[in-house]
C-alpha cells in the first residue's frame, strides 16, 4: 500500500496552527526525512533568507515556496531558492486576491508564473470556483504545471459545526477536479487520518484519508465521480471501515487517485504517521 500514500504529508510546521520557528521544525524536519508519506518542506517566500541560513551542509531538502509577500516578489524567491544547493525546488503554492474576480485573478496569476515549476493556486469555495477550475485546467501544462489547492479547514464555527468546508462542497471540488483531470493539494486542518471533533473546541475536522478514498472512488468510475457518494466517504467517522476500504484499493485506482490528491500540508508530520500506524499501514513491505 506504500504507493497510496509516498509523500503525501507536507511538512507546514512554520504555519497555523503550529507555527514552529525554523530552528525547531527544520531537526524535525531532518529526524523525519526518509519516511515514505514525507513530502515537502513547506516555506514561506519571507522566511527563504532565514531558512538558507539555517541549512547544513549536508542538507538536500526538497522544498515547496509558498508565495505569501505575492506575485511581484515570486521571482526573487524563486531564484533565490534555485541558486542554493541545499534544497531542490519542488513547486510553489499562491492564493490570489481574495477581493478580486476568482477566475480573473487566477488569470491574471497564471500569466505571471515562472515557466515549469509545478503551481497549485488556491481555490475558495464562492460564486465562480468552477469557472477558476476551468481556468485552471485550459492552462494546465502550456508553461507550468497548474494544479488547485483546496483549505479544508480555517473557517471558524459553532460548537458542533464544521471547521471548514462540509463533505458536500470538499466532494463537489474533488468531483469537478476529477472531471478536468486537474490535480489538488489541500491545507488547512486535515492532521488526523478520519473525520472527527476535536474535543477541545467541538469542530468536526476533515480526514486526509477520507479525502484520499473520495479521490479514489472518484477516479474508479469511468463513467465521471458521483459528488453524493464522494461526500458519503469524506463524511464517515468509521475507521475500521475507511482502513478496509482503504486496503482493498487497487493500485491502478491509487496510483490514479495520487495524480489527482497530490498530497495536503499538515504542521505535525509525527500525527499522520502515527494515525496511519494505528490503523494497519505499517510494516517492512514499504507501507508507510
């Protein structure tokens, strides 16, 4: 099952809610570096000239720039990140204007990016997101490998509500990704492998294995996903479920479902790891 889930963890500890300083989330980094589900190291534009010196010499990190002092400075950070030797550029990661026009801001994004460096621009679930996929998909791989990005938790609510987006709108994105064969990342909230309320502040939080399997029913069905049987998956607490469903996957579906879920940020790499481990996917066969 190492297929269904190599590098699928980025690594945000710099970010909320975490928000590690480089001096403790790069050992940690360095101490989880080799384990399959390990993804990127994920970095703000802002922080490349501290990050650089804090690397050491034996440092190969591959690193994923998430462009948050924007467009006009995205060039010098990805220069900056092309000339050190210590981490390969792995791809960038932006959210255009959030009071702008959607599908026009992502326009206007993508006619700006740096030529083949994977990109995954943040989509926000409002009026227009479909027109933003389609734009997306129109211009995926004419210069830069395009992808979106989906925050699957943030949103503030009541004790009892969701943290984020419910299993309904995450299985409309997943859907119409899958129909425009546009890949997605998520961020935001999705530390756990299973659905579940946090009991300290009473939200319900998405599962990355949730969203993985909806991306698997997703791309098992030939004849294009089902957003209510997506949203069924996605809004399951049973875990011994999602694990037997999860270990019968087969690998052509997974392999397919892994090029549309590239992989979501989480700010503790150990969690999802340790969840995984819990639930059965773990041995000397090259699980995670």
């Amino acid at each position: 099952m190492g297929f269904l889930f190599a590098r699928i963890v980025d690594d945000a500890a710099l970010f909320p809610p975490a928000r590690e300083s480089l001096e403790t989330a790069l050992p940690a980094h360095r101490a989880a570096a080799g384990h399959p589900v390990l993804g990127r190291f994920l970095c703000p534009a802002s922080k490349l000239d501290e990050l650089r010196r804090h690397l050491l010499p034996e440092d190969l990190i591959d690193l994923g720039i998430i462009a948050d002092t924007g467009l006009d400075d995205l060039g010098r950070a990805v220069d900056t990140a092309r000339r050190e030797p210590r981490v390969r550029l792995r791809s960038i990661e932006l959210a255009p204007d959030p009071d702008a026009d959607q599908a026009r801001a992502t326009a206007v994004t993508i006619a700006r990016l740096p030529a083949g460096l994977p990109c995954h621009i943040e989509v926000r679930p409002r009026p227009g997101w479909r027109e933003t996929l389609d734009r997306l998909a129109a211009a995926r791989g004419h210069r830069t490998p395009l992808g979106a990005k989906l925050r699957t938790g943030g949103r503030e609510g009541p004790p009892g509500g969701e943290y984020g987006p419910s299993p309904a709108e995450v299985a409309a994105f997943i859907a119409a990704c899958a129909e425009r064969d546009l890949p997605f990342k998520c961020t935001a909230g999705l530390h756990h492998a299973v659905r579940h309320v946090d009991d300290d502040t009473g939200l319900t939080h998405h599962g990355f294995l949730n969203v993985l399997l909806a991306a698997c029913r997703a791309r098992s069905r030939p004849d294009g996903a089902d957003p209510a049987e997506l949203a069924d998956v996605l809004a399951s607490t049973d875990a011994a479920a999602l694990a037997d469903e999860a270990a019968h996957v087969s690998e052509a579906v997974g392999r397919a479902a892994r090029e549309l879920f590239v992989a979501f940020g989480s700010c503790d790499v150990r969690t999802p790891r340790t969840d995984l481990i819990e639930l059965g996917f773990s041995g000397e066969d090259g699980d995670p």
